[in-house]
C-alpha cells in the first residue's frame, strides 16, 4: 500500500458528484434547534482542543458556560527534538510501535512530512508490529496507509504494555509515540523486560500564559456558582488540581466538588486523577466528546432538576435556577444556604419539615437562626413569599 498522510479534515470525496443547476444565492439553513435540556444549569469547560464544540453544544441546548482551558496543546511538529526521534525510530527499524493518540500520530506524520522523510518513516513503522491505545488512534494510522496489530479494549496506555509485554522483548525495539507527557513509569516497564524503547512526543501540555482565568474558574466552583465542570484530559485535571492547591484553594476546590459541583469526564483515564482526589465523575460508557456531552444532559436532566406541583403553578428547580413560569417569566438564581433549602423543601414534596429535620438535612446551615436567615433571604427572591410556608409550631413546607 502507499504511504498517505492522515486526512485533518472529513473533505468529501470528488467522485460522481452530479451537477446541481444554479438557482441563484441559497437561502442559509437555520442550525436545528435543540431540546433546552440545560437550560440553566452553569457548565464549566477546561478543555483547549475542541473546546468550541463542547461550549457550542453546551450552549446551543441552553446552558451558561465558562471556559478556562487547564491546559493549552502545542504542537511541536517543527520541534529539532522530534525530528530527531523521528530519524532515531527510522534507523532503528522497530520491532513494535505503539499509537497512542489519533492527534499524536496524525502531527508526527506531518512533521515527518515536513522534514522530508515520511516516505522513510512510513516504512519503518510498515515493518513493526503496532499496537494502538484505541479506536481513534487505529483509525490515524489506517488513514496514514498503516494497519495495526491490536487496541486496547479499555483504551488505556497500560493496559497496550500489558499487550506488548505478552510478547519476550529482549533485544527488540519499541517506538513509543507520547501522548504530551513523559512518563518514566511506563518506558521502565518495557526497558525492565529487554526493549530499546525510542520515544517521540509530537505535541505536550503548556500552561496557559496566566493562571487568572482558571482562578475564576475555581473560585466559581468553591462559591457554588457552578453546575458541573468537564474535563477531557487527565492531564488537565492535574493542572486544576495542581493551579488551586498553588493559591491554597484545594481543600475548598475539593469540598465543592466532592458535595456540591459535579464533574464530567470524557472516560475513564481522564476520570482517574478525579477519583484519586475522591471526587466522582459522570463518565459516558463511550468515551467520546459527543457522549459526554450526551451523557451530561441526561444526568442533569434526571437528576438535578426538580418540578413540583404547588398552589401557585408548576415549580421546577433546575441547578441552581427556581422557575416559576405562572407567576414570573425571569427565572432565579438562589445564592447557595437558600438554594440547599429550597432543593430540601421541594425533595419533601409538600410534607413539613421540623426545624430539627432540616437543620440535619441542609450542609452548612449549623443553627436554629442560621435557618431562619436563609427561610428570609429565600422568600425575598421568590415571586410569591409564602410559596415557602410556615407550619406553625411544627416546621416550613413548600405550598402545594
């Protein structure tokens, strides 16, 4: 087969295209409006690469968004270093290589390009066995004219060596295409049992010139300002962690997104660095952008909105937003004591509540006058105030 460079772009294919008589200027297509799914939900995005489909898809089903990217990818496809690993793996003839990223294999091909030697590299990794992280990354190397010899079923980078160390490696070589970071662990696995491994890193993870943005970001999550953050590297889930604990806000970053904010993960590896931190994240069974996204308009839907039926029309809770569409067309958004009562109330369905009842169900609100301030902050936001009802002697409801 002849070597091609992977496609960076879907371009439709030339052939048998039939000819459309001209009509004159084509009306523009209105984009299909989608179902308001997040309709005031606050999303946080921390992505750098295709960060304008996520906030996109996020917005265009009717959420706010934020976008602080954790991490910036630069590519290092006119980088001295990668051309020469990239001659390295040529002389080397490799016995194994491993794929591990689409993006990655996609900017090494054109870098080999640039350099003049694509041909060269295409035959080197022709004559190696090569194993991939995933779907995405079998696909770049087929588009670039390659075949592959096995995926991860889990697309985990350990779980390719764990594949490859199936094999005897003494005296065999492995390139090892990097996905942005070194990791020491990793190569000493292969080297352990016998390989050369030749590394190459097409691109890595730079910080964003200031940390300000990302602060914000932070601090929004740490007020409870936000819904849910997503993330689609795990890489970038260390800079978040790693950027508050800078600044000393990691323990309070921590508390709200082990209560209050959830997190969204692209998959399982990005998930991990949240799990350590004992956060849980939403993650799709798929791990792709578009099942994320899917994935978190279900989860929010299903499970952070609430709607009750009162005296005064439906009530729906929708985050941190209270709509109260037969009593007010501007909807509220409560500030975090109110908010945590109010989701209290409306969860108990119309049934009171004793003072004792929610002083143990509401997080943070510690005493008697602590409750009673935030019963008063909530019914001076609401349309109608006795929608939040005292029960004399016995405790607060909502009105139904």
């Amino acid at each position: 087969m002849n070597p091609s460079l992977p496609a960076s772009s879907g371009a439709p294919s030339q052939e048998a295209i039939p000819e459309v008589p001209s009509t004159g200027s084509p009306e523009p297509v209105p984009a299909p409006s989608l179902p308001q799914t997040l309709s005031g939900f606050r999303i946080g995005v921390t992505a750098d690469r295709r960060s304008e489909e996520l906030i996109s898809a996020f917005q265009r089903r009717g959420a706010e968004v934020i976008h602080a990217p954790a991490l910036r990818i630069a590519s290092l496809t006119e980088s001295i270093t990668l051309q020469h690993d990239t001659n390295k793996v040529i002389a080397s003839a490799p016995d194994y290589a491993i794929i591990t990223t689409a993006y990655g294999m996609r900017r090494w091909a054109e870098a080999a390009d640039s350099y003049g030697v694509w041909n060269e590299l295409y035959e080197a990794l022709e004559g190696a066995s090569i194993l991939v992280r995933g779907p995405k990354a079998r696909g770049a190397v087929r588009a670039s004219g390659l075949d592959d010899d096995g995926a991860a079923e889990d697309e985990r980078t350990e779980t390719v060596l764990d594949m490859l160390l199936e094999n005897d490696l003494r005296g065999k070589t492995v390139a090892f295409q990097l996905h942005g970071l070194l990791n020491h662990d990793q190569i000493s696995r292969l080297e352990r049992a016998g390989a050369t491994v030749v590394t190459v890193m097409p691109y890595t993870w730079t910080k964003p010139p200031e940390d300000s943005e990302l602060l914000k970001m932070i601090d929004a999550v740490i007020e409870r300002q936000l819904d849910m953050v997503t993330f689609t590297a795990a890489p970038a889930v260390d800079a978040f962690l790693g950027v508050a604990q800078q600044y000393g806000k990691r323990a309070a970053l921590l508390e709200a997104l082990q209560t209050d904010v959830l997190t969204a993960a692209v998959g399982g590896v990005t998930a991990a660095p949240l799990t350590d931190a004992g956060i849980e994240a939403v993650v799709p069974d798929r791990w792709r952008l578009g099942a994320m996204i899917k994935k978190v308009c279900d989860h929010l839907e299903n499970h952070h909105t609430i709607r009750l039926e009162t005296q005064y029309g439906p009530v729906e809770l929708r985050g941190a937003q209270l709509r109260t569409p037969e009593l007010s067309a501007d909807p509220v958004r409560l500030a975090p004591g109110p908010l945590a009562l109010m989701r209290t109330l409306m969860e108990a369905g119309g049934q009171t509540l004793s003072r004792e009842a929610l002083l143990e169900q509401v997080r943070y609100c510690d005493s008697g006058h602590a409750l009673e301030m935030w019963v008063s902050r909530l019914r001076k936001v609401l349309p109608v105030s006795d929608l939040v009802q005292t029960v004399v002697k016995r405790g607060y409801r909502i009105k139904t």
